[in-house]
C-alpha cells in the first residue's frame, strides 16, 4: 500500500508540475491566454523530453541535474534577494492579520492553515529520493542518509527565504488576481514577480523556473519508476515480468520509466479541468497518506518487539518521535483536504481531492488483494520471509546468468536452479515458486 500510494503521488505530481511548465513555456513564446489542446501539447513535450534523459543513463543524468539544481539554487537566492529590495511591507507585517491589526488566534482558522498545509505538503517533497536510488549509489547506508539530512536542512532554508521573500513582495492582492487571469502562466510567484520586477525580469525568471520545475519532474519521475519497477522485482503489480526488465546497454528500468510517463500525460488528458490545487492536493494527500502508513508499521513494530535498530537511531525517543510525527502528519492531511471552495471548487468539486484519495485507496486495496492472492508465496520478501530461501544466494565471484548471458557482479542476488545446475539473475527470474 506504502509503494502504491508513493507512486500515484509522484504521478499526480507530476502532472501539477508539467502543467505549470507548459504555462510557461506558452508564457514565453507569447501566448498569453492558452488553449487546453496548447497546454496539453506544451505538458506532453516536457513529459517526454523528461522520459528521453532518465533513459540516457545514471552518468549523463546525474551531470545534467548537478548542473540544472546548481543554476536553480543560484537563480533562487539571487530572484529573493531582489524581491526583498522590493519589497512592499515590513518583516513584521506578516505576523499581522489580512485587515491589519495584532496577530490573534483567528488567524490559525484562516489562510495560514492553508499556507501552511500547502508550505509543509511541498516542502517535505525530495529528501526521500536518495532512497528510492539506494541500491545504485555507492555506500548507500552512509549516503543515503547524508542526502536526506542536507536535502531537509539545506532546502527547508531555501524555501523559507523564498517564500519570506515573495510574502513581502507581493502587491495588493487584487492586483495579483486581475493578473493571473489575465495571464496564469506561472500562477501566483510567476505574477508577483511579473508585478515587483518587471517584464524584463519575469521572463528570465520564467525560463529559470522552466529549468527548475523541469528537473524536478525528472527526478520525480526517476522516484516513480523505481518504486515501479521494485514492485514488479517483488510481483506486486500486474505484468510484472515485463515491468521488472532492464535495458541491456546501462540498466535502467525504461519500461517503467515510459508508463509513468504515459501515465502522467494520460492524467492530463482525462483532467483538463482539474485545478493545479486539485492535482496538488490528491497529490500531497497521498504522499502524507504514505508516510502516515510507514510510521504506523513501525509504531506496530515497536510495540511487538520486533523492530531492530540500525546504525543510526534515536534510541528511546524513536516511540514518542514516531507519535508526534503521526499526529502531525494527521493533521496536515486533515487540513489539505479540507472542502475549501477558494481551492477546489463550489459544492462536490470542494471535496475531489478526498474522493481522489479515496480512488487511489481502493484500487490499492485491490492490488494489495491481488499481489497476496496466495497468502504471498509468490512475492519475494513476504513476511520478511525470502519465498526462495533455499535457492537464492549472494555470488561471492562473478558468473553469468545463464538466461540473459549477463556478467554478474560480486556480491549480487542471484537464483539457483538446482534441476539445471545454474545461476539465473533476478530480472531473469520468472518462475513462481509454490
């Protein structure tokens, strides 16, 4: 359920950030009032143009994002720190309420529930993704958890200066309304800057943000299809033989690679009326969701004794950390899908990120029901249980797998096959075991 909630997530929000960089894509060849049919071309281009680096290989893709985090990093705090200089009110101005006056309690009811929903729902957005490449990087139990940490510390701070800085900045909000309607392309830090800095700078800006949304999408999509593609290694999901194969040349997982793409492109087509705050909030729901359910899983192992501490661990403070994380996760997830009809809608439409959630539940529901059909004899790690126990080993040299005629490396997972005397690699392995 972790892994399916993860992908539809990471699907949904792919499709939010392809469509904000179609807006600006259209924003800077001058189309200022964009047709659905020209937003969905502009989506579709930078879906597969995302699909095309992932599959170039880890070596070209991690050189193209190095250099594309380091010009949106720098473009970040040099646009804040212009936005600071224009800035239109006080430091102190936003501990005020939107009709002047001392901050009271009323304003934990109003827009700042909805900022800090939204604030906290993006923002955690990233550090995970060391994760799902863990078995590709080297040293992955020192590096993974280095990335995680710098990624929450470092891009938490940026964020806060970002969005500190485009607070001050932004002028009456009536002004930044008209606006939007009159040209949405990068919604509401697009226009802000648009009106603080000019057209001259609104345009770099576009481009810079084009640059950044664009290698977000890429390694949201890297995310999703290793999650894909670790769930069919597992045959968890349908077609899982063709999903778990790898390309011969760099071993990359393109199959998976091209459905999510497909996938996110085929979201965008059904939904044309879906908000970017519809899209948003079914994807923030179902990333909080996922994380709600892992914590959960190890509040279960805890009280059952059966959780072993790693070689990082906050000893006996894991208990009462991992509670308060659930509540609070509880309650950002309760207050991202509240009915707001400024956010998603009048009437039923208030509550389609919740029925959305509640769609991706079930199916999950159903796949889960499916992948453990047979009290999961056929899914490799059931019950932390290897299915092939006696016949999967690690390879202390290096061999060939005698199906793909592969090379395998030191230290890599490989089947026996005792009837054959031979050693089969694990995409090659597609016989159930009963």
């Amino acid at each position: 359920m972790t892994g399916w909630l993860y992908l539809c997530t990471y699907v949904f929000y792919m499709g939010l950030l392809a469509y904000f960089d179609a807006q600006r894509l259209l924003f800077l060849v001058g189309a200022s009032a964009p047709t659905w049919l020209q937003g969905a071309g502009a989506a579709l281009v930078v879906i597969a143009v995302s699909t095309m680096v992932n599959g170039l290989g880890r070596r070209v893709l991690s050189v193209l994002l190095i250099v594309c985090v380091a010009i949106s990093v720098i473009a970040c705090a040099v646009y804040s720190t212009l936005l600071l200089g224009h800035a239109q009110r006080g430091f102190f101005d936003l501990f005020q309420t939107p009709l002047g006056g001392s901050l009271d309690w009323n304003w934990l009811v109003g827009p700042f529930l909805i900022a800090l929903a939204w604030a906290t729902a993006n923002t955690m957005r990233g550090f995970e993704l060391p994760a799902d490449v863990a078995e590709e990087i080297r040293e992955p139990r020192v590096n993974v958890r280095r990335a995680m940490v710098w990624a929450l510390i470092v891009g938490g701070a940026l964020v806060l200066y970002s969005m500190i800085a485009l607070a001050l900045a932004v002028p009456a909000a009536s002004s930044v309304s008209t606006s939007m309607t009159q040209n949405p392309y990068a919604a509401a830090i697009g226009t802000v800057m648009q009106s603080a800095l000019g057209e001259g700078s609104a345009r770099p800006f576009a481009a810079l943000q084009i640059i950044a949304t664009f290698v977000a999408i890429a390694v949201c999509q890297l995310a999703a299809s290793r999650t894909l593609w670790t769930m069919a290694r597992d045959r968890e999901v349908p077609c899982h033989h063709w999903l778990g194969g790898l390309t011969s040349r760099n071993r990359m997982p393109m199959r998976a690679l091209t459905l999510i793409g497909i996938a996110t492109f085929v979201l965008i087509l059904i939904a044309p009326d879906f908000t970017a705050f519809v899209l948003g909030g079914a994807s923030g729901l179902a990333f909080l969701l996922a994380f709600i359910v892992t914590l959960v899983g190890l509040l279960v192992a805890l009280r059952r004794g059966t959780w072993q501490t790693g070689s990082w661990s906050t000893g006996r403070w894991l208990g009462p950390v991992t509670v308060v994380g659930v509540v609070v996760l509880a309650a950002l997830a309760i207050n991202l899908a509240w009915p707001r009809q400024q956010l998603f809608g009048a009437g039923l439409q208030a509550w389609r990120p919740l029925i959305i959630l509640a769609a991706i539940i079930v199916v999950g529901l159903i796949l889960m029901v499916w992948a453990f059909r047979d009290d999961g004899v056929h899914v490799r790690n059931h019950g932390h249980v290897d299915r092939d126990l006696h016949e999967r080993i690690l390879l202390a040299h290096t061999g060939t797998c005698s199906v793909c005629h592969r090379a395998l490396a030191e230290g890599e997972e490989v089947f026996w096959n005792p009837e054959a005397h031979v050693t089969i690699c694990v995409a090659c392995d597609v016989d159930v075991v009963v």
